[in-house]
C-alpha cells in the first residue's frame, strides 16, 4: 500500500534537502534529514487535521469568548516549531541517534533492550495491536511524567509556562518551556529503552494521538459523554486540568489520552466543567509575552524555582493565588 | 499468419527472458521484508523485522539470508528459498554486514555505534571490536580475505583493517561522505556521496590514485556478474551510471529518480534497484534502457535476489 505521506517525505529529500546538503557539504546527514521530512509532513497533516476540525467546534461551542485573542497567536507559533520545525529535527538527531547508541551499547553488555514484540511475539506484523499496546505503556509513562512535573517546584517552575495560557485553545497543547520538552524527549528515551519504542514505525496512528490531544485543549465545549469520557480524554475532562485552582501541586486529570490513570490513582475530576484557565501566579510574561519572553520568564522561574525554599520569602511556587476570575 | 506467429515468438522471447525466482526488498522504514515474485513484481509475503533493517549478507552455506537490523540490535534469519524466519540473534547495531570470501570472517558495521565488529563464522563469536569514527557505513574485502576496508562516512575516510593480525593499519581521507566500496583490479574504489564520483584508492597504504566522475552524490557501486560493466548509483543526480570496469570511463547513465540505492543482478541481465524515497524497486534493462517499477514498503534499501528460487 502506497504511503502518501512517506512519498511525499521522500520527494522533499529528493528534490529539496539533498541538493542542499550536497551543496553544503553535509550529505552525512541525509538520513536524518529524511526522518526530519517524514516528521514535518506529518505535522503539516496534523497542523490541518486538527485546524479543520478543531477550529469549526471552537466557534460553534466556545468555552469562552475574547474580545481579543492575540494571546493564542503565540501558540500557533509553538505549534509550528514543535510539529513542523526545529524540534522535531532535535529530537530526531539528538534522541533517536542516542537511544539507538545507548540500545546498542546495552546489548553490547548482555542486556538486550526488551520490546513488546520480544514478550509478546504474534504482535510482529501487526501494527494496530502493537501500537494500541505502546500507547497505552507510553501514555501511562506520561501520566507519571506529567504528575510529577506538578509535583516538583523547579519542574513546576517550567511546566507552569503551559498553564499559563487564560486563553486555552486546540493550539496550546505544544505550549512548553524548551527545558521542559527536553526533559519529556529524555524521559520518552527512557521508556523506550525500556520497552523499545519503534522510530516512526506507526506515523499515521501516532497522527491520530497528536490530534486528540490538540483537541484536548479546544476552546469547545464536548464531552464525549458518561461512558466515552472514561474512555478517551476529552476537552471536557483536560480543560480542568488547565483550570485556575488545579495549577500546580493541586491538579488533577493528569492524562494526556487515556484517563485510566487518573481514575486507577485517584487524580480524575470528572466534575468540573468548562472552568476558567490559567495559572494565577504566573507572571505577565509568561501568559501574554513574545516565545522569546515566554521562555525566558519560564528559566528565570526555575532558577527561582531552584533555590531552597528556606531562603525564599515566597509561597510554594505550585500554589495557587485566587487572584481575578474564579468561576471555578 | 505471419503477423500472428510473430507475436507468438515476441510472447515466446519475453517469457524466456523474464526473470524468475524470488526478491527479498528490504524496507527500513516499514520495518519489513518484501518478497516480490521476480517474474511479474507481486508481492508474495511480507515478513515483519523488529525496528529498522538496512543491509543483508548471504551465509556462506547459502542456507541463510542474514538481515542487520540496526535500530532493532538483531541479525534476522531467513531461508533465502521461502522467506520463512529461521530466527533472530541480538546484535549491536548490525548496520552494514558482510562475509569474508574465504567464509571465516563476518564483518558488522554498527554505523551509529561507531564501531566494526568481526566475527568468528565458525563459532559466530565476537573476535575484536575496532572502535572507528564515524559512521562505518559500507565494506568490501580482498579477494584473499586478508583485509577489509571499511568507508567512514561521518568523517571523510577509508578504513583499512588487517583481519590476520587484527588490526587497523591505516585510516585515510579519501573522499567527502564516502558509501559504497568495491574491491576492482587490485584497487579500492569508493563513492563518494558527498562529490561526484569515485575514489581510486591504493588499498596498499590509502592514497587517493586518481579520481572519477561518475554523476553527483555517488553513493553505491556494483560490479555485475560478467564483470564487464561497473554501475554507480549517484543519489544527488538521480542516475546509474555504467562504466567500464577496465577504463573507469562511463559507456551510460541512466535516470533513476527516487534515491537509487542498492542493486541486485538478475540471471537475464537486469538490474533490480531499490528507490529510497519511492517506495519502489526499479528493474532495469540495461540493453534498451526500459524501466519496471514494483511497489513494496518504506524507504527500500538492500535487495538480494534468489533467480533460481530455491
């Protein structure tokens, strides 16, 4: 079966980026550029699939109007670097060439690296159970990453530039510190050591996860009803995770995709519905500023974040201050 | 009548030159190996590999065909006949692989290890690990088997590993980005992917004795079976270039678009070529220039041919 989205990878590194590098200079890094390309294409999909869908339920059933949303520009440019740009291509480099070396060298030591089709050999060959499997080893993983960066104040301190956003949309889901995307990717490397996670073997189901969890943001009101919201995450259910009284160590909904974890452990809120977003004690900065303003407050916090509490005069950096809305 | 028994004969002529037998594609990107009917470009099977197989090496009893799948850190066992897996033995990085031709060695390229690995066929022991930066990509022995060279992509050099004493003896620039190496008339040629064509190297002490210009980003080069035509796939430019194996001079180039990359011979001549980025294997008639696309999986890179199918 032809793979439109893989033909159309290759002819970007056929006819655009192998000239270039052959230009430059750089033709060691064609396989990674091709892995780049396969990455954007896909995200350029992603971009489209979820504008298509996500942007029609925003202006039927808004949460919330603003008179003006300059605010959420800042996340369509997030969007764009995390799914098109540069970072897909650091992880790529970075990541994928590491956990390969690091793999290697554990096999090299007696430890073969375990996979899921290694304890579970029908998977192979069969790509949708295989995958369901990884998903659901991978979103578990995330669910205690995610918790965790609640938990701990410097990592707050860096994740907090996610919840800063008061006007949550579809494209606030790659809202993120930099510090606090690398330290996923190396949590991500982990876990795929650990399980060996398959480099850009489900691109199109991996599509499916990216969408759901940009319209787990969605200014919308849906729900997907009693059952289905204990299924799958829903706008609903995320949207109270980004609510004012549950930033920091307070939160609940940790989940990214599935809300199991939530429920297994005792962090689901299914009860609060389409609350106000945003992070009280965040600086101006950090909600309204350029990505450049953005980032920087994000490492001023955690250097902040980062000195004892005892020399501070401050209140945990995770705790909340009630200050403006509280529909909540 | 007449024209009735011509088209016959054209009928005859074509069956008895289509090839037939089996091609094993393998798919680095679908973590897979197609195994296409040679005689009309069906796919037959499709046999699941673990993550990222790139290069493949025939066992020296002919009983095996050795997959390296690099990103899976395992060797996958085929029965070069059915397809069927034999099994799957760990290994680090299994990038590139090859058997010496006296059938003792087997040489591993682990390209994002940084390291080559020979082996002991006899007991598939590890012998010596050569750490060499970077990027080991592709090999070719002396016909003796006393040495291998191994080109280093990452760093612009030829590597040269003695295999009776185990030892490097020399690591020398012989060209930007170098890939594919063959062993042709006493000389090492390289490609060169990052210029446009091959490095003459002296497989004494590594100097560079002349340059050839097959097309830009030459990247692999085969000899066919006759040994009368040299071709070079330039990735950059989109050709095969055949040459002259004597005179190194080019007698052809033809378009391949789609990233050439391996090639395989088949008994009536043909060259079965994977395209990277096409998802296809092109066949290609070197005497009339015609080409044949078949369809397989993501990003095709080694291709080994069983004409006889058995």
């Amino acid at each position: 079966m032809i793979d439109p989205f893989d033909l159309t990878a290759g002819w970007i590194e056929e006819h655009a980026l192998i000239p270039l590098l052959y230009r430059f200079d750089m033709m060691e890094w064609e396989d990674v550029a091709y892995g780049w390309a396969l990455v954007a294409v896909y995200g350029v999909v992603q971009v489209f699939l979820t504008l298509a869908i996500c942007l029609p339920l925003e202006r039927w059933r808004p949460v919330e109007r603003w008179p003006d949303n300059r605010a959420v520009a800042v996340d369509v440019f997030y969007t764009l670097l995390s799914r098109i740009g540069i970072l897909p291509l650091v992880t790529f480099v970075l990541f994928y060439k590491l956990q390969v070396m690091l793999s290697g060298w554990l096999t090299d030591h007696g430890y073969v690296p375990p996979t899921l089709e290694g304890f579970f050999p029908f998977l192979l060959g069969r790509p949708v159970p295989t995958f369901l499997l990884y998903v659901i080893i991978l979103d578990f993983s995330d669910y205690w990453r995610h918790r965790f960066s609640h938990v701990f104040r410097w990592w707050w301190a860096l994740h907090s530039l996610h919840h800063a956003q008061r006007q949550m949309t579809f494209w606030s889901d790659d809202r993120n510190h930099l510090l606090d995307d690398i330290i996923a990717s190396l949590w991500f490397l982990v876990v795929g050591l650990l399980i060996g996670v398959p480099p850009l073997q489900f691109p199109v189901l991996v599509l499916v996860l990216r969408f759901l969890e940009s319209l787990s943001h969605a200014n919308a009101r849906v729900s997907f009803g009693w059952l289905g919201e204990r299924l799958l995450i829903s706008p609903r259910f995320h949207r109270a995770h980004h609510g004012i009284l549950a930033a920091g160590e307070r939160s609940c909904n940790y989940g990214a995709v599935l809300p199991w974890w939530d429920m297994m452990f005792g962090t689901a809120d299914f009860g609060r519905a389409y609350v106000e977003t945003g992070d009280p004690s965040a600086s101006e900065a950090l909600v309204t500023g350029s990505y450049i303003a953005q980032q920087w407050a994000g490492l001023k916090r955690f250097a902040g974040a980062l000195v004892p509490r005892s020399v501070r005069s401050h209140d945990r950096p995770g705790a909340v201050r009630l200050v403006g809305r509280t529909r909540e | 009548m007449t024209r009735i028994l011509a088209a016959a004969f054209l009928l005859i002529s074509a069956a008895a030159a289509q090839a037939h037998g089996v091609a094993f594609v393998i798919n680095s990107g679908s973590a897979s190996v197609s195994i296409l009917d040679m005689s009309t470009g069906a796919e037959l099977r499709r046999i699941p590999a673990l993550r990222e197989p790139h290069h493949w090496a025939l066992s020296p009893d002919g009983k095996s065909l050795i997959i390296g799948d690099s990103a899976g850190n395992q060797l996958l066992f085929l029965d070069p006949a059915t397809g069927d897996v034999q099994r799957r033995v760990p290994c680090a990085d299994p990038y590139q692989l090859g058997f010496s031709p006296n059938g003792k060695f087997l040489v591993v390229n682990g390209l994002a290890r940084n390291q080559v690995d020979v082996y002991d066929v006899a007991t598939y022991t590890l012998i010596k690990r050569f750490p060499l930066s970077s990027m080991p990509s592709h090999m070719a022995y002396a016909p003796d088997s006393s040495m291998v060279y191994v080109s280093l992509q990452g760093t612009d050099k030829l590597a040269a590993i003695d295999l009776i004493r185990m030892a490097v003896v020399w690591v020398q620039p012989t060209g930007k980005t170098p890939a594919g190496v063959l062993w042709l008339n006493g000389r090492v040629l390289v490609a060169n992917m990052g210029e446009d064509g091959l490095s003459v190297v002296d497989p004494v002490d590594g100097h560079v004795e002349r340059r050839v210009h097959t097309g830009r980003g030459a990247h692999q080069l085969f000899l066919s079976p006759d040994g009368h035509t040299l071709y070079v796939n330039n990735r950059v430019e989109g050709t095969t270039a055949a040459l002259d194996p004597a005179t190194l001079e080019i007698r052809r180039t033809y378009a391949i678009s789609g990233g050439p990359d391996d090639i395989s011979f088949a008994p009536n001549g043909d060259l079965w070529i994977t395209q990277r980025f096409a998802e296809k294997v092109a066949v290609l008639d070197p005497r009339t220039g015609v080409l044949t696309h078949y369809q397989v999986g993501r990003s095709p890179h080694g291709i080994f041919l069983n004409a006889s199918g058995e």
